[in-house]
C-alpha cells in the first residue's frame, strides 16, 4: 500500500503517533464501484437501513474529511470482513470502515457501554486483584442486568454477559507444572481465554504436550486490539498492537512461535494491525503467529504430529468464523479432526453468524446480529445429534443463544482425543 508517511523502523517503532490518515492512503481509490461487496455484506442483507460497503466505505472516504460528521450508518458494520474477501479489487474496506469509525470518535464521545464492553481485559484485571473477584464480577453482573442497569447502558436485556471463570488461565497453567521441553510455543491467549474459557487454552496446552511441546505464557502481551478496532478505540488499538508486536519480535528472534486459539485475536496479530496501521513491522511480527489448527497443519505437513491413539465418530456442525475465512488458509480443524480425530466435520456454509463481538449485545444492534444468524442457527437445528464446533469465542457464544446448542472450539475436540490417549498409557 503506497503511503505518504514513512514506515516504522525498528529504532523508532511505536514512537510515532498514531494518525488515521497513514492508512487511509490510496484504498478507496482502487474502488471501481462494482457493488459486489454490498451484494455479500450480511448487515446490508439483514437490514435495509445500512447503506452497505461501497458507500460507506470507499464512497464516503472520498468525502470524508469534507464533512462535519462521519458516522451515519456505519455504527452498523460489524467488521466481519465479507466485503474484503468479496473485492476484487483488492480495496480493504473493513479497514476504511474502521478507521473512520475510530476518526469519528477522535471527536465524539463513547457511550460507557461501549468502554465497558471493548475493555473486557481491563475490568478484568481489577476484579481478579481482589478476593472472590470473579464471583464478586458475575454477582455484579447479574444484579446490573436485572435492575436494568445494564439496559439503561444500551446492553440489550435479552442476552447474559458472559461469567467470569473462577481460576484465569495463566493461574491453571502455572499449577499445571509443565516439564521443560526443547520444543516450547507461546500461547497467546487473550482475554476471553484468560478470564472466561481457560478450558480452552487448557485443552491446546493438552494437545501441545502430546505433542512433545512446552506451552509458554508471556504476561507482557496485552488485548490483541480487536474489540476496541470495533468499537472505535483506534489509537489505544494501535497503543496494544505496538506492545504485542515488539514481544511477538523477541519471541521470534528466539524462534519460537506464538500461537492464538482465537480467530479474531490471529487475525489481528497475523495481518489486520498491519493493514489498519499500514506498517512493516506488525506484519513482520504476523509472520511469527499462527492460529492453533494451522499451526497443527504445519507440524502434520513436517511429519511431526503426534496422532491420537483414540479416534472419534462423531458428526461435527463447523462453522468456521469470518476471522479465520479472512486469513486464506481453509479450513485446517476440519483436515486434522478428519484425518487424525475420524470425526465427519459438515462445513456449514451459512455465512456470518452476526455476533462480532460486542455487537450481538448492543440494544441498538442486537436485533440485527440474530437476523443475520438465523440461517446459521436453522442450519444447525436441522441436525439436532451432531455437535457444534467454531474456533472463535463470540461466535460461539452466538450459536449457543441463537440455535440454543452447546457449542466447542475444535481443540477441545482434539484434546479429548489425547487425553482418552493418556488415560490408558497401553494403547
Ligand atoms: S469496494 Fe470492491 S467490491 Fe466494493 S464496490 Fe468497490 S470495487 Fe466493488
Ligand atoms: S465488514 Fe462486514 S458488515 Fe462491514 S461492510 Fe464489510 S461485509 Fe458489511
């Protein structure tokens, strides 16, 4: 992407301010306006009142510095990244789109709501420093909704923020005890792992170590920036991929790679803060991250994936989150759950499950986010014994109070695998 600001060197990394316009550049210009990515956009299909990508991306940039106020309907794009896959112009309008999003808030005020729900790492902390804080957080939380509190906030009454685990991840691995191994990854696990779904991080920790790796943690790494890119946060978003991004380098300068069990915490390490940020070094450090099941791919490919001893046959519903369809590299859960688990994964081809993020919670969005669901959740209920499978948290989250199912991300699948391998050490 040409740019009319310099790119970052290693000396000076992270010290530059952050500037919506050394992304903008030259993006909107590529548009031929064809609408193809309006045809595809699941919000412009949900709702009539969206304008869609063409407009309010590349149409609107062209217009953007001309006007007073930049928001109209983009509060409604999701960041799902449809449009992107969908251009063949190669125009990142997802990333138009947020970046003017993050310029109307340069000059607008954000909603509590909004600091609440893109901030999940930070409350996070604050009930963890403290005795019971993740019963004293879940209580808190329960009251808010039921008073209405968090309604009058704009979180829709309908659905439950998600609890908060009793012990973090970070907390389980340290009692986990690993034994040191020349072969070590390190996991990044992000916040919904760390404080809501340790089971899952424990699980590719499991799966490691059948494997013969040492899984290692680093408390440096902070929110891999995606929630606060949706709802605006721009530059904090840049402040937390620069710190990611400078330990993802060390970690790489040691070769040992770092691996993500969540789709949209991949993308954004791998390419989406190099796109927004339009610098070298945060992609250089995404060469250094995979996401778990390509990771697991690359170890097959080399011969070195340890298979397990049990096989499963189960029927696998997969829907594969927009996230990992923007990274191009398939769909690898379904080629080792299939190859080495035995499971049958059914690809659902259901498109956008409309949770990204904290948009399924939002009052004003809430509706729309199960429209844009409901293929998906039909699709799923027409096979009521299969089990349900997706590699990203919100997503899941999504499935289980659209479609009502319970839903796991695939590692969990895998990791049970071995562990059945370990119970019985003969087999
Ligand atoms: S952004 Fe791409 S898909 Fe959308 S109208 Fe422009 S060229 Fe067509
Ligand atoms: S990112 Fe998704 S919701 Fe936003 S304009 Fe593109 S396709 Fe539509």
């Amino acid at each position: 992407m040409d740019n009319q600001h310099e790119r970052s060197t290693s000396e000076d990394f992270g010290k530059r301010e952050y500037s919506a316009s050394y992304a903008f550049s030259q993006m909107a210009d590529a548009c031929i306006a064809c609408a193809g990515c309006t045809a595809s956009c699941p919000v412009t299909n949900a709702d009539g009142e969206y304008v869609g990508p063409k407009l309010i991306g590349p149409a609107q940039h062209r217009f953007a510095f001309a006007e007073e106020d930049l928001e109209k309907t983009l509060k409604y794009c999701t960041n799902c990244k449809t449009c992107d896959r969908t251009c063949s112009a190669g125009v990142k309008v997802s990333t138009i789109n947020m970046l003017t999003r993050g310029k109307y808030y340069d000059s607008h005020p954000h909603k509590v709501r909004d600091m609440m729900l893109s901030n999940h790492s930070l409350a996070s902390h604050v009930f963890r420093s403290i005795p019971f804080g993740s019963k004293i957080a879940n209580f808190t939380l329960k009251i808010a909704r039921y008073c209405g509190i968090l309604n009058m906030l704009g979180v829709t009454r309908n659905r439950k923020l998600p609890s908060y685990s009793a012990d973090s991840f970070v907390d389980m691995l340290l009692d986990l005890d690993q034994t040191p191994k020349n072969k070590k990854v390190v996991l990044f696990q992000g916040c919904f792992i760390e404080h809501n779904a340790p089971k899952v991080g424990m699980a590719f920790v499991k799966v490691m170590e059948a494997n013969g790796y040492e899984v290692l943690r680093d408390e440096k790494f902070v929110c891999c920036g995606s929630p606060l890119v949706s709802a605006g946060y721009i530059e904090k978003a840049w402040e937390n991929s620069v710190i990611n991004a400078k330990r993802i380098l060390y970690w790489q300068r040691k070769k040992i790679p770092v691996v993500a069990c969540c789709t949209s915490c991949s993308l954004m390490l791998k390419e989406e803060a190099g796109e927004l940020f339009d610098d070298e070094l945060l992609f250089q450090a995404g060469t250094n991250v995979y996401d778990a099941f390509e990771f697991l791919k690359k170890l097959k490919q080399n011969g070195e994936l340890v298979s397990p001893s049990k096989k499963s046959e189960e029927t696998l519903l997969y829907h594969v989150p927009c996230h990992l369809l923007s990274q191009g590299i398939g769909t690898p859960a379904k080629e080792i759950l299939e190859n080495e688990g035995g499971s049958k994964v059914k690809v659902l081809n259901t498109g956008c499950c409309g949770m990204a993020g904290s948009y399924g919670f939002q009052s004003e969005t809430a509706k729309i986010s199960l429209k844009i669901g409901e293929d998906l959740f039909n699709r799923i209920n027409e096979e009521p014994e299969a089990s349900v499978i997706s590699d990203c948290a919100t997503c899941r989250m999504q499935i289980e109070y659209g479609a009502k199912r319970k839903t796991l991300h695939p590692i969990e699948i895998l990791a049970d695998l071995y562990e059945k391998k370990e119970e019985n050490p003969s087999t």
